[in-house]
C-alpha cells in the first residue's frame, strides 16, 4: 500500500499556503505517497476531517491567497488529550508523515504532535510575520510586505498632500520583520518595532525636525506589536504642529494572490519538505538560509527567537533625511 502525507495548515492564514498544498501534493504523488489535506488546521486531527489530495483536486490554485483546507486557532488542540487525539487520528488513517504549514505556534504544536505518533513530522515556515527562526523568509511575507507597500504609497499621496503625518500600524505581532521592511520601501521618515523601542519624544523631534527641513508630510510605520498607535497618534497630535491621523492596514495584509516569489517559495519549500520525508527525516522544518533551501530540527524552528537586524533601522534612518 502507498504509503500517506498528511498536510495541515495552521494559525494565521498566509498568501502562498496554497501553492504549497499544491506542491506538496504533486510532488508527493510523483514520489508514489498518497496525500491527504486535514481541514481547519488542528482542529481537522482532533474530528478525523479531511480531504483526499490528488494532482487534480489542487489544480487552479497557485495565485490563491488563503488555504483551500481552512484553517484556525485551536486552543483545543493544546489542552489535555489534544495532541493525543490527534496521533491517534494519523493512526487510524495510516499517515506516514504530516507536513505542518504555518508559523512558530503550529511548529509548537507539531513538535508536541512529534511525541507522542511515529509519523514524521515536517515543517514549513509560513506567515507574513516572517518571524521563524531558521528561515531568511516565510511563505506569505513578500506578499503582505507588497501589499502593505502598495496601500501606503496611496496614503503618502494624500499625507503630500495635506501636509499630514500618517501612522500606518501593520501586523507582525510580537515582531517587526514586517514594519521594517514594509517601512524601508515606503521611504517611511520613522519605522517603530518592538525589538527597538524609541520614546515618544524621540518621535516628535524627528518629525519636528523634518518640518523645519521643509519635509512637512511624514509616514511613520508602526508594527502593532510596538504599542498603542492610537494612543501615539493622540499624543504626536497634541506635541506636534502637524495634523496627524492613524491608519491601521489591518488583515488586508494576510490575504490577496501571493506573489510570484510567495508562490515560488512555497513550491521549493514543499519539494525538499518531500524528500525529506522521503529520507525518512522527521521533526524537521525547511527553510531558507542565504538563498538555500535548507532544513533544520524542528524543536529549534519552534523555540528560538529569530534575530531581527536592527542595523537596516540605521540605513532607513539615513535615507529618510
Ligand atoms: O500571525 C499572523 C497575524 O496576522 C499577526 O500578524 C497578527 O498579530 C495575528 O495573526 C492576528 O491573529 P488573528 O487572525 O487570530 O486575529
């Protein structure tokens, strides 16, 4: 009998997750493994739901934001008896390995998985946080980082305009891979993360300053994990001349078609999450390390911390003069 790859995708949706249960499915099946997608992330273990993935069911949906098995937050899955359930779900269904698609909290959860089953567990880093370790890039990041880009080069025509200052807060959670990056392609005059926390009065002299270069619009990129960005833009509002006004770019950020290298990492992704399987390597997860594809233990993935590196913070300081 052949043997099977379950797929799951888990937490927060990310643009490209479908491309890879495409390529995990295709390259799965050109390997000779029968494939099976568990639907609404762990919940799909703990209720014994899924799909059968054949090359065709996952034809039409590489430009797909989203997850075409659902996905959730699964506190269940955590509690007493949840990770059993699960490993007695992949028994009776014979899987041989699952491949986990999600970010550092479905890592946690396939690690805990890990312990108590024989199938292999292998992960693939996917969240526009971009904040697994291990991993250069997560499936999902370039996308939002774009999608985040194009909304905010809208709002700096209107901040040219009116002579504004916008605080634009994006996701990321606890990180700021996310407003670091989106912040240096705006050209934003300030980036706020949490890993780099500036006082509201090193705020406003900046953008003091800038006002008296003659600069008198200004975007300040906010990761939600640095604060209170309403309670910021109050605050600019009443220690600044200018007219401020927050905009929070919101879940917008996690959906829309991935894009091309979203797509493609997802597709490289999936094919060495594969051979891994293949070689019989589980409580793994892939990743990209100075552009390889590369793999790393899975406990590591899910536990550390990834480096964020505060020194572009410096670059986008200076070429926002
Ligand atoms: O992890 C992705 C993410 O979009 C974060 O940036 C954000 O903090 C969180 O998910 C929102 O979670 P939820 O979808 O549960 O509201």
């Amino acid at each position: 009998m052949a043997k099977t790859i379950g797929i799951v995708t888990s937490g927060g949706d990310a643009p490209g997750m479908n491309a890879a249960i495409r390529a995990v499915t295709r390259v799965g099946h050109s390997m000779g493994f029968q494939v099976i997608g568990f639907e609404r992330g762990w919940d799909g273990l703990l209720t014994n739901t899924f799909k059968k993935l054949i090359p065709r069911s996952v034809g039409g949906i590489i430009q797909l934001g989203g997850t075409m098995l659902h996905t959730l937050r699964c506190p269940a899955f955590e509690q007493a008896g949840g990770v059993e359930t699960g490993a007695e779900t992949l028994r009776l269904n014979n899987v041989d390995a699952l491949v986990v698609i999600g970010g550092d909290g479905s890592f946690r959860g396939a690690l805990e998985l890990g312990k108590k089953t024989d199938a292999l567990m292998v992960g693939i880093p996917a969240t526009i946080d971009n904040d697994v370790y291990g991993s250069d890039e997560t499936i999902g990041f370039d996308t939002a980082v774009n999608t985040a880009v194009g909304i905010i080069d809208k709002i700096r025509d209107t901040a040219i305009s009116h002579e504004r200052i916008f605080i634009v807060e994006v996701m990321g959670r606890k990180r700021g891979f996310l407003a670091l990056e989106v912040g240096m392609c705006v050209g934003a005059e300030v980036i706020l993360v949490p890993e780099n926390p500036l006082e509201l009065a090193e705020i406003v002299n900046i953008m003091d300053d800038n006002s008296k270069k003659g600069k008198r619009a200004g975007i300040i990129v906010a990761a939600e994990g640095f604060g209170d960005s309403s309670k910021l833009a109050q605050e600019m509002q009443r220690q600044t001349e200018s007219e401020v006004r927050l905009s929070i770019l919101g879940y917008a950020q996690r959906g829309g078609s991935p894009t091309a290298r979203s797509r493609l990492l997802a597709s490289l992704f999936a094919e060495r999450a594969v051979e891994l399987v293949c070689e019989g390597k589980g409580s793994m997860a892939v990743g990209l390390q100075k552009g390889a594809i590369t793999s790393i233990e899975l406990e590591k993935a899910a536990k550390n911390k990834k480096p964020l590196d505060l020194r572009l913070l410096k670059v986008a300081e200076m070429l926002s003069i």
